[in-house]
C-alpha cells in the first residue's frame, strides 16, 4: 500500500487548526494533528515543503521506518515544528493502518487496558463565587476531576481564567491565543500568587469536601525554591497535581522541588521528545507526563516515552487543550486506552463550529472519555467545511512584572 497523496488542511473554525491528510493508492485516508498553537504556518510549511515530497511512493505500512527516516534524515533533531510535523505522519499512518485492519486503533496498540479514560475539566473563576458556579457547571457536565485556576488580588491577568475579558475584549473561554496582529501583554507578580493559591485550594476543599480530585497549573512561572514554597503549602488540599511548577528546561531544578514536597508533579506539554524527560524520570522526579501526542512525535514516539516512565511508576498526563484538534484527541484517547501507566487526560471541548470541520466518534460519559469503536481513529475531516474558515493569525500573550521585565506566560 503506497503513499500517493500527503495533503496539509490549514483551517480556523474559531481557533487554527492545521491537518495532514495521507492517501494510499488503496484510496485509503488517514488523519494526522499538525497544529502548534501560535506558529501554526511553520509546521503547514514543514510539511508541505519538506515532507510531503519525500513520503511519496513510500509504504504505508512502514510507520516505525518513515518515523526514524523523518527524524534522522532531517538531521537537525528534536524542536517543537518538526516533532509536530513527524507526529501528524506518524498518527495518519496508525489511523491507516487501524483502517486498513478494520479495527479501532486502540486495538492495534495492544486493546483496551481499561474501560473508559478518566478526564479532567478547567474549572476558574476571577473570584471564589465565579470559582465555585465553575466547578459545579464542570461537574454537571459529568467531570469527576477538576482544573482550579483563580485570578489573583493585584494581577490584571492570569492565564487560565476563563471569564477574565481577553485583549480584543471578549470572554477569554478556555482560549488563550487570542486573533490579535501582536501578542496580548499580560502582567505578574508571583508572590502575590504565591500568598493566595493556598487560600483558594483551602475554600475548595470545604467546600466540595475531601475526594474531588484537584488539579493546578503554575505555567512554568515559578523559581525552583518558589516552587517548592508553593508545592509544600498546598500539601493540606491533597492535589491530584501541580503541574509546569518551573521551566523544566532545566531538568535538575526537578531535584529541588522534589526534596521539600509530596505534593504530586507533572510537566512536559512544551517538551517534544523523550530526551527532555531523561533526567525527570529516571531520578524519579515528577509524577505525571504531559506530552501531547501531536507535538512528541506521535503514537510512536508517545508510546516508547510512556514505557521508559511506566518503569519508574510515572503514569501519563497526555495533553489535551482545544488547541490539540480533534484529531490529535482522539490519537491521545486511543493511546490513553492501551497503556498500563495510564493517570488522567486533559479534555477541553471544541466549539460547535470545530465540531463542524472535524467530525468525532469518541464519547464523553460520567466523567469518562472513549475514542468509540469506528475504524482507525475515528475522526473525519469535512474539507468544504474547513475551506470555509481561512487561517487567522493569533499568538498566546506573554507577561510583563510589573518593572517591565519579560516573564514566563
Ligand atoms: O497553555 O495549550 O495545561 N494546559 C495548558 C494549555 C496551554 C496551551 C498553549 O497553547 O497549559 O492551556
Ligand atoms: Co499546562
């Protein structure tokens, strides 16, 4: 089965999203994710320019070569465009494959390890009422895990809240890259944040009681000592995580954290290969990995990263903001399925208008994820409704303190 076609899809229904499709010479299709949010064309432009040349003509069978062929030929390694680049292959090649074999891709990936995916919802608010009216609507939507981000006495904006009003004035709704010709400028003070955090996860504890499972992002802000400081106050609220404490560039700054705090550690949603995870696992330093299969290099690459953890008792933590397409979800949910080492995954829910171009089989039940039982992964790209939403240039805001010195968003 050869590859004939390798098609990029760039399409903005409400947010960027870019798309590879493959076809075989059996008329075959299958989907990959390409999407980077805010450098969305440079990963179209890998593609289009570098890859899909080089993939025709190739076997379509052959995931696990035209992986190492892709990431060894281009010589340059590792890096956020090619990563997603060599992901988008990678996924459509399985979701050809799982439809060639007439079998749902978890399937091909070793079938199911457990009966559905426990998921987790963002819950914020820019004050503690805001807060609590968001935790109750996440938990009647069915979410049995919950994301707390608060806005904080002092700063004007803060990443994650979505009812805080965004740059072109509308609600900020889960969507951080905002459709502005310049990055949003955002402010910070990350003391201010680190005396009210734990009153915050304090008010939500009594008030929705001891077994919610809790979650917090820190957006890689944090020192390592800052960070500590904060993991070791939040001890008393049990979190389920506290994810991206420190900008984990640095790998050992993980040591330090970890010697002052129980409370559990996830990172990785910026990181794109298994070589920036060496350290944090093998010296048992975080908890939780937070890859997206779409910018790890994909299945392959995705399912090799989460065996090293599973050696270690790390579990996964598998990316899944609303700028991972449906089509990178539903490759994160078959893979959720299969693994042992599984922990929890993040789900954002796509605007209808999404749902327009990307057409899903997975199921959201009593908190519950599943990627559905259609051949392959399960997604469909409607290519007259994606040509109807042209690309929007859109870029994630950036922090200033409040001397103006740049800081991490
Ligand atoms: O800010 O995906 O845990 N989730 C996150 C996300 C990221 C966005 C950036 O594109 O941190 O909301
Ligand atoms: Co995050």
């Amino acid at each position: 089965m050869k590859i004939v076609a390798a098609d990029v899809i760039v399409s903005s229904p409400d947010r960027n999203f870019v798309t590879l499709k493959i076809t075989t010479d059996e008329g075959l299709t299958g989907l990959g994710d390409a999407t980077l949010n805010g450098r969305e064309l440079s990963v179209a432009s890998y593609l289009r320019d570098h890859v899909a040349p080089l993939l025709m003509g190739r076997d379509a069978h052959r995931i696990e070569d035209t992986w190492q062929f892709l990431y060894r030929s281009a010589y340059w390694r590792r890096g956020p465009v090619t990563m997603a680049a060599i992901a988008a292959v990678d996924v459509a090649l399985w979701d050809i494959l799982a439809k060639a074999a007439g079998m749902p891709l978890y399937q091909l990936l070793g079938g199911a390890s457990r009966t559905g995916i426990m998921a987790y919802g963002h819950a914020s608010g820019r004050d503690i009422p805001e807060l609590f009216d968001s935790i109750r609507r996440h938990l009647d939507e069915g979410f049995r895990s919950i994301r707390v981000q608060t806005s904080v006495p002092g700063i004007n904006a803060v990443y994650g809240v979505a009812a805080q009003p965004s740059a072109t004035g509308q609600r900020y709704d889960y969507e951080p890259a905002q459709r502005t010709p310049l990055p949003a400028e955002e402010d910070w003070d990350t003391r201010a944040y680190l005396r009210h955090l734990p009153t915050v996860f304090e008010a939500v504890r009594a008030e929705f009681g001891p077994e919610l499972p809790l979650l917090h992002d820190g957006h890689h802000r944090m020192t390592p000592i800052q960070a500590a400081k904060l993991g070791k106050a939040l001890e008393p609220y049990d979190l389920f995580w506290l994810e991206d404490c420190t900008p984990a560039e640095n790998q050992e700054a993980l040591r330090l954290v970890r010697q002052h705090t129980t409370t559990p550690l996830a990172i990785g949603e910026v990181f794109n290969t298994v070589w920036d995870y060496q350290t944090l696992i093998r010296e048992q330093l975080i908890d939780y990995v937070r890859s997206a299969v779409t910018h790890t290099g994909g299945i392959t690459a995705m399912r090799k990263l989460l065996d090293f953890a599973a050696q270690y008792q790390i579990k996964s933590g598998i990316h899944g903001p609303t700028d991972i397409s449906p089509v990178g979800m539903a490759a994160a949910l078959h893979l959720d399925l299969a693994i042992h080492n599984f922990g929890i995954q993040e789900y954002m829910k796509h605007t209808p208008l999404a749902n327009e171009v990307f057409r899903q089989s997975f199921t959201f039940t009593d908190g519950y994820l599943h990627p559905g039982d259609q051949p392959g992964l399960g997604v469909e790209l409607d290519e007259e409704a994606a040509a109807r939403f042209p690309y929007e240039p859109a870029y994630l805001p950036f922090n200033r303190l409040k001397d103006g010195t740049v800081h991490d968003w």
